[in-house]
C-alpha cells in the first residue's frame, strides 16, 4: 500500500525530527487550541494557559512518549494497525480518550514539524507525511467498538 517514494519520504522526515522538541510542542500545541484534550491529562496541573501548558514538564514529558511511539509506526509502515492494536485498546478502554482526539494530534504534529522543516516540506511531502499520519490515526482508533 506504500509506494518506494512515500517510504522514503516518510523515513526523510522522521530522520529531520527532534523527538525532543517536536513531541513537546505538539502536544502542548493540541492542549492549547483545543483545551478540553486537558481533561485526559489530569494529573498534569493547572494547564489553563499557553505559558502553563508549554512550561509544564509532564507536557513535554509526555511528547516525548507520544513521538517515541511514532516511532514505531515507522518502522513498521506495513504493519501500523497490529503494531498499535495494544495502544489503541490501552486509550479505549482505559484511558477514555475520544477517537477524535487522535486527528486533531495528528495534525499538530505535522504543523509542528513543518514549521521545523519550511521549505523541505513541499506539498508532496506533506502529503505523504499526512497519509502516513492518516494510518497512525487509524491503528489508534481500531480498537475502538
Ligand atoms: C499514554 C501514544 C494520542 C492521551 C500514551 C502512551 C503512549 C501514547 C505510547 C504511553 C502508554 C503506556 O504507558 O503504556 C499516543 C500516540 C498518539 C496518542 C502515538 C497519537 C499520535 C493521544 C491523545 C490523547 C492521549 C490524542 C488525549 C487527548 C493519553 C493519556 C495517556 C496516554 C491520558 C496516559 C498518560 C499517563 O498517565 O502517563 N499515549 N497517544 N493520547 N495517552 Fe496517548
């Protein structure tokens, strides 16, 4: 289902990305512009601004996870669904999370990472970037019933 070009997109991309700014940035950035994503993170504090939210270390500690765990979707490109069946059963059944939620991660991620990228970010990468997000989403909500 992977053509040879969106494989090695993908795989360029993810060689460009600092784990440890983007998976920060981006799940402070899902908290900031769509607040009620606080409700799952509990037990992270007072996250009722963009100064709290992008200061909060469990913020950052948990965007690190978040993009580690990505990582092995692109390792696995042809097999993402298995790979996260575990994940997603762990964010339904324990975590509550709405399956929407993963969408609007998803798509902070990738404005994350093209405002790091500019330029090397054309609209066929970002494309493929997004198809490959777009499978990430789907393996995390196939558990959901
Ligand atoms: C935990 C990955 C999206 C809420 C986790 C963990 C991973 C992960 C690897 C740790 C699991 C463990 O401890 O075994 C991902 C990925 C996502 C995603 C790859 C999408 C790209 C979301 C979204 C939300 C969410 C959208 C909520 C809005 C949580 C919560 C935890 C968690 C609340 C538990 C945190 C804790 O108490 O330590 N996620 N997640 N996740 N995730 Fe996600």
């Amino acid at each position: 289902k992977w053509t040879d070009q969106e494989r090695s997109t993908v795989r360029a991309v993810w060689e460009q990305i600092n784990i440890d700014e983007v998976g920060p940035e981006a799940l402070a950035r899902v908290l900031i512009v769509y607040p009620w994503t606080e409700r799952y993170f509990g037990s992270l504090g007072e996250l009722f601004t963009a100064s709290a939210v992008l200061n909060n270390a469990k913020v950052a500690a948990h965007g690190r996870v978040v993009l580690r765990a990505l990582d092995e979707a692109v390792k696995n490109m042809d097999n993402i669904e298995d790979t996260y069946a575990a994940l997603s059963q762990l964010h339904y059944e324990k975590l509550h999370v709405d399956p929407d939620n993963f969408r609007l991660l998803a798509d902070c991620i990738t404005i994350t990472v093209a405002c790091k990228l500019r330029s090397a970010m054309g609209p066929q990468v970002q494309a493929t970037w997004q198809k490959f997000l777009s499978a990430v989403v789907d393996a995390l909500q196939s558990q959901y019933h």
